[in-house]
C-alpha cells in the first residue's frame, strides 16, 4: 500500500525547489552581468582601435604646408593630405571626397568626440561609451610636451593615453547640506594607474621644423 506525503516531506520539497529556483536565478542574472560586461568591453575596444586607426592614418599623411598639427593634452588636430577618413557623413558631396587635403581631430572634455571636415563636409563621431580620462603628448626628437603648436612644424611622434573609469580628483558627497569633497588628497600623476590603452604614433616623415620645407 502506497504512503502519502507528510506535511513535512512537502514542506522539505518545497524549499528544496524553492532554493534550486533561487540558485539557478542568481546564476542566470551573474552570467547575464557577466555577458553583458564583456560585450560592452569589447564594443569600447573595437571603438578604440577604430580611433588608434583614424589617429595613425591622419598622422602619417599629416602636412605641415595645409595646416600641420596643433593641440593640447585633451585634443589634437591634424590637417592631413591623402584619402578622406572615414565617417565623413551618410552623403558626402563627391568634391569632398575628392579634396587632397582634410582635418581630423580629437576633443575630450565630458564625451570622447572625433571630427572630420573636408573642404564643406564636416561630421562628428561621439563616442557612446565613457572615457574618464584622454593624455594626449608630443615628442619634439628630444623631449615629450603636453602642447605642440603649428610653427613647431610636424612632431616626431604622438602619445595617446586612454584610461576608461578612473578618477584621480577626491568623490563628491551629496549631504543634506550640500557637496562635499571626501577627505582623500588629490593622485598625483605619479601615483594614477596604468591607463587602460596605450599607443604612440610616429609619421612616415616627421619635420620638426616650419624651416626644413621645401
């Protein structure tokens, strides 16, 4: 003759299905994190190689004779000969595509921007995924600079430092009597992290000076 199930022994299947459901849900939302952490990585490295691409391809057709290169350590512009860069606009006029000589440039203040113009076409790309911190430097063949300037003629190399969430300033605290600063001294530079990504550009034939052209 068959038994039935006692109370307990229904209560002991429940809360055995009732912590297999839990453990499977915690283990499906942990790997739903884990998928998406991983897609959104790999989206920002394929945005950044795309840049480290555009950046290098600029610099190595960059001229000092159509405008040379100016900039700072959160942006850089490149006036460039050679083919138009990509991301030129959905309809570019053909005597644009056509132009033998472009600017390319990279702005950082909240959003990561890049900006193409050639002749009257201009586009600007805004990087979807955050960038907390841009270094941009210049090589001048002896030192590295934070600056470079169009009368400097075409440096010999561009440094390209890229860290994704860092902070190196003291966090904000929301009080009910304002923001307040946390009391946790500012990094120095010396103390900052390695950056995420690193690159440094050399053109194909640098000029150091307005003076060496033809």
């Amino acid at each position: 003759m068959r038994r039935a199930l006692t109370l307990m022994e229904m209560l002991v299947a429940l809360a055995l299905i009732l912590a297999l459901t839990v453990a499977v849900g915690s283990f499906a939302e942990t790997y739903r994190e884990g998928r998406d952490f991983a897609i959104s990585e790999a989206l920002r490295d394929r945005e950044v190689d795309a840049m480290f691409g555009r950046l290098a391809e600029a610099f190595s057709c960059a001229d000092a004779s159509v405008g040379g290169i100016s900039g700072g350590d959160r942006g850089v512009s490149i006036h460039h000969r050679g083919s138009v860069l990509p991301a030129m606009g959905s309809e570019p006029k053909p005597v644009d595509l056509l132009a033998d000589s472009a600017r390319y440039e990279i702005r950082f203040n909240e959003q990561l921007q890049e900006i193409f113009t050639a002749r009257s076409s201009k586009n600007t790309l805004t990087w979807r995924r955050p960038v907390s911190i841009v270094q941009l430097r210049y090589h001048n063949g002896s030192s590295w600079t934070d600056s470079w300037s169009v009368a400097q003629g075409l440096p010999v190399a561009i440094e390209c430092k890229l860290w994704y969430e860092f902070d190196p300033e003291p966090e904000t605290i929301e009080t009910a009597e304002g923001t307040i600063e946390a009391d946790v001294p500012t990094l120095d530079e010396s103390e900052w992290p390695r950056p995420d990504r690193h690159r440094i550009f050399a053109p194909v034939d640098p000029s150091t000076s307005m003076d060496a052209l033809p």
